[in-house]
C-alpha cells in the first residue's frame, strides 16, 4: 500500500494554489531552515555582551568548542575557513532534526540539497589549494615522479571528485532512512509512544551526519593546504 506523508509548508502552498509542491518541497524546507538560522543569528547576535549571561555563554560554549576542534585538526590556518565549516555544520544539524518532528521534512534527504553542499565543500577545497599553492596546487593531482604523472592524474582527478558522491550519498541515505522509518512508524503506531525509541536514534544519527560531514570537509581542506609529496 502506498502512503504520501503530510506536510505543513506543502499544504500550505497547495491551499495558495501552488501546484505539485511537493515536487520542490526539499526547497521550501532548505528555505526554512535558512530562514530559522538567519533569525535566530540576528537575535542572538544583538545579544551579545562583555559579561555573557546563561544563554551566551551555551552558545559561546558551542561555538568556541567546534573552533577549538577544527584548529587541532588544521592548526591556525583553519580559524580562516572555520565560518564555512561551522556554517555547514548548523545548517546540516538543523536539517537533519526538523525532519523528526511530525509534518516537517529533513531537506538532507533529498539528493539535491546533499549534492549541493557537497559541490560547495568540493569547490572550497580547491579554492583553498589554489590560494595556499597557486599554480602549484596541480603538483596534488601529477603524483611524486613526472614521468608517472599521465597515470595518477586521471586516478586524483576520479579521487576528488568521489568526494562529491561519497559526501552527498552518504547524508542523504542516513537521513533518508531515517525519515522513511519514522514515517511508517508514524502512520502504523501514531504520533508518540511507537517512534519515540527512534525519535533519541534520530536525534544521534542527525549530529554524528552533521559532524562527519563537517569532519570530512575539514580533512579535504587540510589536505589542500599540504604540499604535494
């Protein structure tokens, strides 16, 4: 039997006379979620004082404690790369959990939203080679001897852009499984009691994709900036 789960923002856009938003629906939510990032930035942000007060000082404590863990990984270069990073981080974090709330969709479940910010990490490590390096950087992908050079360039060249799949593929099938397993088990066993044990796994698969994600971008960047061997 097929089921079609309902969603808020689709509804919404239907009773406007949208049609087919649920064709484009991974959009609406990725808006969303932008939209909650950016407003809580902003309030947060006119917050801020010289003695934090409880809800800085969570805040400050999360912030400064991904920074502190991006640069042991990249040393002092990474500080320069770290908004991308914890901008990634937020953005896949938040999506991953609005999903497990009834009505909402997770836009990380969707191809599209995945692929795109894997070509956006894709595109940043290159941008970083090239600007540590110049045009140097392609010494990454002719290997350590020239005359090798015309065999590891198409295999570094296949290389990198794997990172593309095994980026977006990898988020999207974690939270896609997890949608599609809270969705059964919320039409078979109602809102609450039935998917509550898969709501705390949700919740833990939704951090550890938004940290390997992250974690992984900051490898390909490190990866960049080192001299070609």
């Amino acid at each position: 039997m097929d089921f079609h789960p309902i969603f808020f923002i689709d509804s919404f856009l239907e009773k406007l006379g949208m049609a087919h938003p649920a064709d484009y629906h991974h959009v609406t939510y990725m808006w969303l979620v932008m939209g909650v990032l950016i407003v809580c930035g902003i309030i947060f942000g006119k917050g801020v004082e010289l003695i934090p007060k409880k809800g800085q000082n969570f805040f400050e404590v999360i912030i400064s404690g991904l920074e502190n863990f991006i640069v042991e990984i990249t040393g002092p270069e990474g500080k320069a790369f770290f908004p991308f990073l914890a901008t990634v981080f937020l953005f896949i974090l938040v999506s991953n959990l609005i999903g497990l709330a009834p009505g909402f969709f997770s836009p990380t479940a969707d191809l599209n939203t995945t692929l795109a910010l894997a070509l956006c990490t894709f595109l940043y490590t290159h941008i970083i080679g090239i600007k540590y390096h110049g045009a140097k950087y392609i010494k990454h992908f002719l290997g350590p001897v020239w005359w090798l050079a015309p065999l590891l360039f198409p295999i570094e060249l296949i290389g990198h852009l794997a990172r593309i799949m095994s980026l977006s593929v990898r988020l999207f099938g974690n939270i896609f499984g997890k949608e599609t397993v809270l969705t059964i088990l919320f039409l078979l066993g109602g809102l609450y009691l039935a998917p509550l044990p898969i709501l705390f796994l949700g919740i833990l698969v939704s951090l550890i994709q938004a940290l390997v994600f992250m974690l992984l971008s900051t490898i390909y960047f490190v990866g960049s900036m080192e001299h070609a061997h």
